[in-house]
C-alpha cells in the first residue's frame, strides 16, 4: 500500500501549506481567486494537452472504460435525481454530481495504479473518459445554466469549445489521433505551465479551510452527506457488481476496476467550482471527507479483493 500512502502524504503536505498561506494571509485576500483562475484558465489546459496529445487513446475503447462509464452514470444519476427531488440548482446538483463520481486520476490514481496494481496505464482510461466526455459536459451545463449565457443558439453550441480545459484536452486530442510530434521548444513550456495545475488547485484548496466549518455540519449538509456516500462506497460497489456481474471480470481485473472506483473525488472539481462561483462549499467538504475516507476504503478493497 506504498502508493496510497506517498500519494495522500503529497496531497496533504500541499494542502496544509495552502492553510498555513491562508491563516496567514501571505497571498492576499484574492489568493485564492488568483491560483483558481491560473489553474483552469493557464495551468490546466496546458497539463491536459500535453498528457493526451502522448496517450495512447486505443485504450479509449475497452471494457475498463465501460466499467468506469456505466459505475459514473449510476451514481451520478443518483445524485442528481435527488436535486431534481430536491430542487437544487443546476450548479449544485452538477458540482455535486460530480464530487459523487468524478474520482481523482491525476495525483492519487497514477502512483497507487503504479504501486498497487503493478501498471500505471491502467488509470488511463479513467483518465481520459473524465477529461473527454465528463468533464465537457458538465462545464457546458454549468456554462448554460448561468443567466449571462442565455444567448444565441449558435453561442450555446459552441460554449465546449470556448472552455480553456475542453480546448486543451480536445487538441491533445487531435494531436495523438493525427500522430503529430509536437517540437520540443513548444512542448517544454506547455510542460511547465502544466506543472502548475496540481500544485495550484492543492494550495487554493487549503488556503480556503481557515475559518471554515466542520465539513458535514454546515448548510450543505445533505448534498455533501449524499455525495460522499455515493463516492466512497456506493461507486466502488457499484464497480464491483457491473465488472463482476456483466463483464465477469475476475482476479486483478476486477481488483484494478474497484479500486479506481473507490478514488476520492479529485481536487480539480474545487477549482470548477471556484471558478463558476457555485457550490463551493460542497466541492471543498466533499473532497476533504472522501479524501480522509479513501484510504480505509482502498485497504478494505484489497483485503477483500486483492
């Protein structure tokens, strides 16, 4: 369980500088604001296009992925029925949906791909899919949903492809379906920006925890209970049944898909949630509680399955 362990250690150890900064007040009362916005409109981008513009995307096409799509849409279509029940707005219940399905592939999922199961290409499908397809759509409808987009049918289109992650992950794209190289003086300083993205989205995590509230405990009780129990245990079971059930995975293929699963929901989605405005308080509690609950989580799993 070396990877579990050095990739909480990493998260935590970054998520604490960004609350000694905050307590502190070292970046200012716009701190946080300024590393968000750094992150989904420089940082991220530029991580996303070099890391798909080198994938291999005939991974795209197997049934890992179709384990991860169809254990995404389950829960995900849970948390939202129950904000329609509820009558949550479009931004909540999308955030939400997300912080329930949505698990972290980047910065957690690659080191215990890697120390856990043995192959870090496995991560890549989930990678991937969320970048792709999830999180394509769910910006689109947060962008929708906002009054300042009720505009032009030909606007609402092309709201995707004016999205600076959509953009970077569609051109990684492009470029690995074409087969281009693209020149080192162009991919060094996109590699760099990229390094950023983690690291920033971490520190305006912890910079936004001083004086916050018990996570649970505050308005956003229900939504943050409710996802967190979907993300935590309902998605890794969930996993289980479909890869075992209908896929009849066995053996390290069916450990490898349940333990994908049952990644807490990724720091990026603060960052989504920052930068639109809505349901921050969600996103943050959300991440921290299924952050703190994967680790007892990912060690039942491989005391059952591995």
């Amino acid at each position: 369980m070396g990877g579990v362990i050095t990739g909480f250690g990493v998260i935590a150890t970054i998520i604490v500088t960004g609350y000694v900064i905050g307590r502190r007040g070292s970046l200012g009362d716009h701190g946080r604001d300024v590393l968000t916005k750094l992150s989904f409109d420089v940082a991220s981008p530029a991580l996303m296009f070099t890391t798909l513009s080198r994938a291999d995307l005939s991974v795209i096409v197997s049934t890992p992925l179709l384990v991860t799509a169809l254990s995404t849409v389950v829960v995900a279509g849970a948390f939202v029925t129950v904000g329609a029940v509820r009558r949550w707005s479009v931004g909540r219940t999308t955030i939400g949906a997300l912080c329930a399905s949505y698990v972290n592939a980047g910065n957690l999922g690659i080191p215990i791909a890697m120390y856990v199961l043995g192959d870090a290409t496995l991560i890549a499908p989930v990678l991937l899919f969320q970048q792709l397809v999830m999180t394509p759509i769910a910006l689109t409808v947060i962008d929708l949903s906002r009054p300042a987009q009720r505009t032009s049918a030909l606007r609402r289109l092309t709201t995707p492809f004016r999205n600076p992650i959509v953009i970077g992950s569609l051109s990684g794209v492009l470029v690995a379906a074409a087969g281009w190289h693209v020149p080192g003086p162009v991919m060094e300083p996109l590699s760099l920006l990229g390094g950023m993205s983690v690291p920033a989205v971490l520190l305006a995590f912890g910079i936004s925890l001083p004086g916050s509230e018990l996570p649970g405990r505050g308005a956003e009780r229900g939504p943050v209970l409710l996802s967190v129990a979907l993300k935590s245990f309902a998605q890794p079971v969930v996993a289980w049944a479909i890869a075992a059930g209908v896929f009849r995975l066995s053996g390290p293929a069916l450990f490898a898909a349940v333990v994908t699963s049952a990644l807490p929901a990724a720091q990026n989605l603060f960052t989504y949630a920052a930068r639109y405005e809505t349901a921050t308080i969600l996103a943050r509690e959300s991440i921290l509680l299924s952050t703190l609950l994967a680790a007892p989580v990912l060690m039942t799993v491989a005391v059952l399955l591995g």
